[in-house]
C-alpha cells in the first residue's frame, strides 16, 4: 500500500481554470484528466490524503459519480471550500474527513520537533516548497497526487 497526498482538485468548479491558468479548455477536459492522472499512479489498495477543496457545490450524486471513479481509498481533511457535513462526504465515498488537519502517526515522518515539515493544499501553483511547508496540490504536482515516499525523499531528505 502506498499513500499519496493531494489537494485543489476543485471539480466542478469552471472558474479554477482561469483563476489558477489550468491547461483545460473546459471543466469537463478537466475533470476527465484529473480522474484518468489519479488513476495512473494509485492502486485501489493505496490511501490518498486530500488536504482539501476536493470539489464545489453539494449535489450528493456528482461527489459520489467522482469518488467512485476515483482508486484507492480517500481520505479527506477540511478545505476552505469543502462546506459540507462530514456525513455527507462519508456517504459519497470518503472514508473518513478530519478538520483542520490530520496528524499521521508514521515513525518515518517524525522529524526533531525545529526540523518539522507541514503538507499543505490551498495555495494552488504559488510554491512548491516554501521554507518548511510543501504543497501537494494538483497545480503543482502535473494535476496528479503525489506520492509521500516522494515528498519523503525530495523534501523531507529521509
């Protein structure tokens, strides 16, 4: 099992395009390459951490239509535009959401407490690395997730 991390997909969100000059012509392109670059890279037994905007709007069957479409498991952590109950992204197919972070408990992480480094989403294609926080978010990363052995070896120097 591998574990990846991602954040700023935004689907159904046409406006991202522009705001963020994504190579799509359309919402649909988008979201299409978004679903098909997931795919590529993880495995329905691996786990992805979605640091948040995951999608706009609350129409239930469009979350789900998404997710189902989506490998591994998923989990979420709040975003500033993730708006819905918890229960709701459960029932969609997340299989938990924490907020406003989560914590991993993984020994190969841990890092002397002045040596920590923070995964963030939400600033889109402003950084990659900024000081001692990494962005994962799809702007970033070719508009995929990013594995954590990645994050692991390029930033964290492990």
């Amino acid at each position: 099992m591998k574990k990846f991390v991602t954040a700023d997909l935004h689907f159904f969100h046409a406006m991202i395009i522009e705001y963020c000059n994504r190579p799509f012509k359309n919402i649909k392109v988008m979201q299409t390459a978004l679903i098909q670059n997931w795919n590529r890279v993880v495995n329905n037994n691996d786990i992805v951490y979605v640091l948040g905007d995951f999608a706009f709007g609350d129409g239930h069957q469009m979350f789900r239509r998404v997710l189902k479409n989506l490998n591994g498991r998923k989990v979420l952590i709040y975003g500033n535009h993730d708006d819905n109950r918890p229960r709701f992204y459960i029932s969609a197919g997340f299989e938990s959401v924490h907020y406003p972070y989560l914590e991993v408990d993984d020994p190969e992480l841990s890092q002397a407490d002045t040596n920590k480094k923070f995964i963030c989403g939400h600033v889109h294609n402003l950084f990659v690395q900024c000081k001692n926080v990494i962005n994962c978010g799809v702007d970033v990363w070719n508009y995929k997730p990013v594995d954590m052995e990645v994050i692991r070896e390029t930033y964290i120097g492990e």
